[in-house]
C-alpha cells in the first residue's frame, strides 16, 4: 500500500516546506555536515551561514571557504543561501551568481549585529535605512527566479523597534518569508526574545513568518507557536550538539551512548567536509556540546578540547562509551 504523500507546512511562494521547525542559519556552525544532520533528524529548511556578498563577487575557484559555504548535501531540503552586504550592486550580482547554485531561495540577512559589518550599512545596519531595505529587496526579487526572504531583528535598539515597518516594507517588496529574531541589535544575545512582536508581525503579514529566539525545549516549541501563530520554529543555539531538538526529542531522554554514536557520525561527514586536520579543531565546539551536562563527563570534555589527532580522539569517546553503565 502506498503512504500518502503529506501535504507541505506552508510555502515560501510555491517553495512547499514539510515541517515546522528549521536550524536558524549560525556563523561557524551551520556548515553542511551540521545542516545536513539537523536535516535528517527534522530541520525543514536549511540555512547557510551568512555569506558576504563581496566574497560572491570576488569569488574564484581558489576561494575554498565561499565554495564549501555554498554546497548542499542530498538530505538538504529547502536550500537556502544567505547572503549579506551594503553595496546594493554587489548583492544583486551575488545573488543571481549564487542562483546558478541550484538553491530554492535566496535569504538577505538583515540582523547580523557584528560592528564592522553594521557600521557598512549591512546586516542589522540596513534596519535604520528602510528605503535601502525596500531597494534592495524590490532590485532582488525583479533580478532573481527564486523566492527572496529575510531574517530581521526588531530594530536597531529600544527607541527605534521598526519590525511592523520593516515587515511591511519587505513584503511590499516581494519577499516571500521574514524570518524574525525577536531582539533589537542593541542587545545582541541578552534579555529575552520578546515573542510578542512575532506575534504582530504574523499579525500585519501575509507572507510565512518564521519566529525565532530563545527556542531551547521541545515544550518551547509548541509555545512560541501558540503565542505567536508563526509558520515555522528557528532554533539556533538550542540546536548545537542536540539535532533530536529536530525529532521534538529532549537531548536528556537520548541514551549517553547514543548521543556519542550521533556525534561520531557527525564527526565523520565533519572530517571528510574538511580535512582530518582542520576538521578535528573546527569540529571540537560541536563536541563540547555534544557531552555538555553528561554525568562523569568533564574530563572527556576538558581531553576533547585538547585533543589534536583524530585517532586519540576516536579513542577518548571509546574509552568513555565502555565506562557507561549498561
Ligand atoms: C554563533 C552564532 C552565529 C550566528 N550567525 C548567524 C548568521 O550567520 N546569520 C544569521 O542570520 N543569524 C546568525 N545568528 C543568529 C541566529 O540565527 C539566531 O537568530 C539567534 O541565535 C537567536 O536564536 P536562538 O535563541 O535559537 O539561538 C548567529 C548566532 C550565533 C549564536
């Protein structure tokens, strides 16, 4: 007997997403191997890491960090690219450039809160120039076949939350999701993401709102999708070392040796994606959450975050897995 196909989620103008709940695009971490592993255990949309519109225009095929930025894994569904920047004329370039890619849509970061990045006019900058975020977003969705989105921030700081202005602007403009971290740039990663606001974006929007912030718990899920009535769920942080987030399983319902298992194989696509020696160091940040909070596990962490050979490695977790009770 055949399955019934299950109908998608929502769609991104006719992109359909199967799933609620998607990896939040994260500098340093959201590389393939991690995406496609949050992808298998769930994640219905796959962000890259943001990537400098400038790179794209200066790219070569020497460029090896913009070329693996830009590759997908067969279990990637929804590929989309990120990209940021503040000359107008360099982000359309790299977006259609990027389009030759094969993704399914093209996502402008407009929440990055880095200061050099923002003093340009890019990332969180462009918020204080809404007429540069209308242009922008109109030249991009004329330029390219792919649906355009956008994940924001609230606005610049406390005096100027402009996210109902924004949001409109962007939709006006033709994009076809907004995804929103619900702070302002003035606070970066403090306070709390106030759920509130997604609330009213989805309120003053047609277009799929994806909320994000603070997302930690499965339970968490359910209830920003009850406070705010988003489409989708970005989880970041909470994602790092747990992609049962994913599978709505609690990482401490997950068996110890199952949890290494997971890592182990992270660890290898990790290694065949890099290289064994760059690979094992960029790699040690996902294994420290990996075995963050396991009982009896600090030595383990504290070797992992020492450890420079992969075979000594592949050892420690061994040693570990036949310490655990049975
Ligand atoms: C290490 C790190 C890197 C990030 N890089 C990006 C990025 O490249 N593009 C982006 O839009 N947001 C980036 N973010 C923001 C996340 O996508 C997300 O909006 C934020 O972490 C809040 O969600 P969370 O509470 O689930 O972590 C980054 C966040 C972290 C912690």
């Amino acid at each position: 007997m055949e399955t019934p196909t299950p109908s998608p989620t929502f769609y991104v103008r006719e992109v359909p997403v199967y799933g609620d709940v998607m990896l939040a695009p994260m500098d340093g971490y959201t590389d393939m191997p991690f995406r496609a592993l949050c992808a298998e255990f769930g994640s219905a949309m796959s962000y890259t890491e943001f990537i400098s519109a400038d790179s794209v225009v200066h790219f070569d095929a020497r460029d090896d960090i913009t070329r693996r930025k830009l590759q997908f894994d067969a279990r990637e569904r929804v590929r989309v690219v990120q990209i940021y920047g503040h000359d107008e004329e360099h982000l359309v370039r790299a977006a259609l450039r990027i389009q030759e890619e094969g993704i399914d849509i093209l996502d402008l970061n407009l929440g990055c809160p880095v200061r050099d990045i923002t003093a340009r006019g890019a990332g969180a900058g462009m918020l204080r120039q809404p007429a540069t975020i209308a242009r922008v977003m109109e030249r991009l969705t004329r330029a390219l076949r792919v649906p355009v989105s956008a994940k924001i921030r609230l606005g610049w700081d406390e005096q100027t939350r402009n996210y109902l202005e924004v949001a409109r602007i962007l939709q006006d403009a033709g994009a076809s999701l907004i995804a929103v971290h619900a702070r302002t740039r003035a606070q970066g990663y403090t306070g709390t993401a106030d759920w509130h606001a997604i609330a009213e974006i989805k309120q003053a929007v047609k277009i799929p709102v994806l909320g994000n912030g603070d997302v930690k718990t499965v339970a968490d899920i359910a209830r920003i999708k009850a406070q705010t009535g988003c489409d989708g769920v970005m989880i970041g942080r909470a994602a790092i070392g747990n992609p049962w987030i994913f599978a709505r399983q609690e990482r401490a319902q997950i068996a110890p040796a199952e949890r290494i298992a997971v890592m182990r194989r992270h660890l290898a696509h990790h290694l065949e994606f890099y290289g064994a020696t760059r690979g094992l160091i960029l790699f040690r940040k996902h294994a420290y959450r990996y075995v963050q909070g396991e009982r009896g596990a600090a030595a383990l962490r504290h070797a992992l975050m020492l450890c420079n050979d992969v075979r000594e490695f592949e050892r420690l977790l061994d040693e570990f897995v036949r310490s655990l009770p049975a």
